[in-house]
C-alpha cells in the first residue's frame, strides 16, 4: 500500500495485545466498521475475516485491540484502544467475526455505588467520579461552575449517573484515553474552549444523503417538576413556551434542577428539529463527533445552515472501499446553549433575530429584523448573513401576519 504514492489506496494498521497484524489480515479482511458515538456510549469495532483455510486464531476475550486508519498517500490516524468482548465464528464460507468496544469504559464505571451531594459544583462531581476510577478529568470551565444543590447516586453506576448528569446539564461527558471528559453539547468546541475544526463538505464529497424536518414532533416548551423544600406540593418549571409542552416524568428536588433538566431537553430537541444523514464516497479518518460542517451544493435548505456532528461511522470493506457515514444535527446559537436565554412570555416579540456563522472569524454573529428589544430568535445558526437575514426577515412576516389577524 505504502509504494506507489501517486496511487491513493486505503491503508490501516491493527495490533492485538501489542503485535501488529494488519499485513496478516489484510488479504482475509471482508469488512471492518468503526462506530464513533458521541457521549458515554461505548464506540465499537467490528471485524469480519474470512477463514477458508482454517488458519485464523480465535483472540481471546479481554485482548485490546489498537487501529490506525486512512489512506497511503496522506497517513493514518489512531482511532483508538478496544477490548474484543465477543467473537463468533461461522461457516460455510467459514468467516471469524470480532466485536470490540472501547477499554475505558468496561471496568469500574459499571460498579454501582452509594452517595450524596450536597451544595457542590457539576465540575466537583465529575471530578470525585474520575478519582474514583482513577481517571484525569479535562471539564469545560463554563460546565464545571454549574450549581448543584443536592444530587443523590442510589444503588447507580457511574456510567448511568454520568449519563444521567449529561442529560440534565445538556453536556457531552464522555472517556477518552484514561480521561473524563466534560463539554457542552452543540458548541462545537473542546473542553478548553478552543474552536474545534469546521468541516465544509461538497456534493463531490458524498454518494448519499438524508435530510429530514419534522413539525408533529417539534415541541415548543419542555415541563419539569420539583418540590420545594418543606412542601408536599409538586411545582412546575417550564422551559420555553407555546401550547405543545413536553413533560418530563423525572421529579427534581429543587427548582434549579427542574428547570436545568427542561432546558437542557429543549436544546436536544430543538437540535433535532432537522437532522441529516451524509455518506462520504471517500473515507475520512480524521471526522469524530463534536465536529461543526457546512454543506455546499446539497440542497438550498441544507446548504443554509450550520450542521452538529454526533455519530461517526468508518467503513473499509474488500469491495467498497473507504468510507465514512455521518449523523447531523442543525446547531444552536451558543447563547441558547451556554446562556440558557429566556424568551419574553406571551409572544410579545418585537422582533427576530437570526445567527450566522461568520467565515472570517469562525464566530457566531447575529442579525434582526425588526426591533431587537425583546427579540424571538430562530433556534439554528446559518451558514451566511445572507441566509440569516433571508430567514429572520421571513419569520418577522410571519409574526406581524398572526398579530394581525
């Protein structure tokens, strides 16, 4: 693969407990698939080989498995460690299947313990998890100084109550290479604050897509419900607004907690408003979740606003080469993902404001139609002041017409 550089071919490299077998396998391989999830949820990798000469060793369960992948003419990525927790083999043809997820979240996160806190910080929180698994921690300082009143972990593992904790405080939390690592969701930024890279895809790019928007499922609200302190009464906290209002069944137990919850679900289902499905015809490694896109030459809906990057999937197989599958969702502004904005209740709006992604800078910029006092603002960021100013000016019709009426 390495000789002829002129002639870009599909390259990987593989280690099982530390040996190199990727020239071994390369002639058996008929399929290897690497899922990159975003969050907590382990990523996978799947290898079918074939065994027709009944020479290939079955790895034992337990082995960690390492892979490099890309292409000859510009080099491979590491992609990471995994531990192979189930084999299979099968015939006629005869064919060896592994499935290997990744090592950092097999062993102690799954353990469930007992303990409270109180009157802490989410950063404090994560961090007592990661010592007692023995991780590092790497937590984005805006989600470490998130108030926590009062938190219970009854009879839980740490896997679930991380989950639990991204859930509520709308954050990726995920292990990485022996780190815990914290960043809001949809900000398309490490956990230092830095941009990450922005992505910008062509139709030249892709051999297929799948865009889909939905208004049955689009709630306008998100209802949450607590108790005071002292008090059998249930109260509501409520997110957003309008007349379709989803409810939480989770009961919190303080105000604070209810309304972090609510919130924090209508961004993921305000990102979810439009999601799209992009499969790139040439492989990239270098694509992991978190990433921020553009699309050109798609479709003018598609084309017009900034894409989120959840689930990556890598696909090198013997008759279809390299590729690269990708989940999008549209993304929030970062002031309705960090600053949680409350719009004004009742509709008064006395304009619309629309974001866009400024090319020079890389840095969200707003524009309005209408008087920006008490503002509705659209809940996606556009790729160009021209389509946000378009989409604002539209929505500001839109407005004046119901008022009117």
């Amino acid at each position: 693969m390495q000789r002829d550089s002129s002639n870009s071919v599909p390259a990987f490299r593989l280690t099982v407990n530390g040996k190199d077998i990727a020239k071994n396998i390369s002639p058996r391989l008929s399929s290897l698939q690497l899922t990159d999830n975003r969050g907590l949820e382990a990523d996978q990798l799947s290898l079918s080989l074939t065994d027709h000469d009944g020479l290939l060793e079955i790895p034992p369960r337990g082995a960690v498995v390492e892979l490099w992948l890309g292409w000859s003419d510009t080099g491979l990525v590491y992609k990471g460690s995994f531990t192979v927790d189930e084999t299979e083999h099968s015939g006629t043809p005869d064919m060896l299947n592994i499935r290997a997820r990744s090592a950092d979240l097999r062993n102690g996160l799954k353990t469930k313990r007992e303990r409270s806190w109180n009157t802490t910080t989410l950063g404090q929180i994560l961090s007592d998890i990661a010592s007692a698994n023995d991780l590092k921690t790497n937590i984005a300082a805006a989600v470490a100084e998130r108030a926590v009143a009062h938190l219970d972990q009854a009879n839980e593992s740490d896997a679930n109550i991380l989950t639990r904790l991204g859930e509520m405080h709308d954050a990726v939390i995920t292990v990485k290479a022996g780190c815990l690592v914290c960043l809001a969701a949809g900000g398309g930024k490490t956990a230092g604050g830095s941009a990450l890279p922005h992505i910008t895809l062509t139709r030249r790019d892709g051999d297929g897509h799948r865009f889909l928007q939905a208004d049955r499922d689009s709630y306008e609200g998100v209802k949450a419900y607590y108790y005071d302190v002292g008090s059998t009464k249930k109260q509501e906290a409520i997110a957003g607004g309008g007349d379709k209002v989803k409810d939480l069944r989770h009961t919190y137990s303080d105000r604070d907690s209810a309304l972090r919850a609510a919130r924090s679900e209508l961004n993921r289902l305000q990102r979810g408003s439009a999601t799209l499905s992009y499969n790139l015809a040439k492989g990239r490694a270098d694509l992991i979740p978190e990433l921020t896109y553009s699309l050109r030459g798609i479709k003018g809906e598609i084309d017009a606003i900034v894409w989120y990057g959840g689930n990556v999937q890598h696909s090198l197989t013997a008759d279809g080469g390299f590729t690269t599958s990708l989940e999008l969702e549209s993304k929030l502004p970062e002031d309705s993902v960090d600053g949680l904005y409350d719009e004004p209740k009742g509709g008064a709006y006395t304009g619309v404001v629309a974001f866009y992604r400024d090319k020079a800078t890389g840095k969200e910029t707003s524009v309005v139609a209408g008087d920006s006092t008490k503002p509705k603002r659209i809940k996606r960021v556009y790729d160009s002041k021209e389509a946000a100013q378009k989409a604002a000016d539209r929505e500001w019709k839109k407005l004046q017409q119901a008022k009117a009426q």
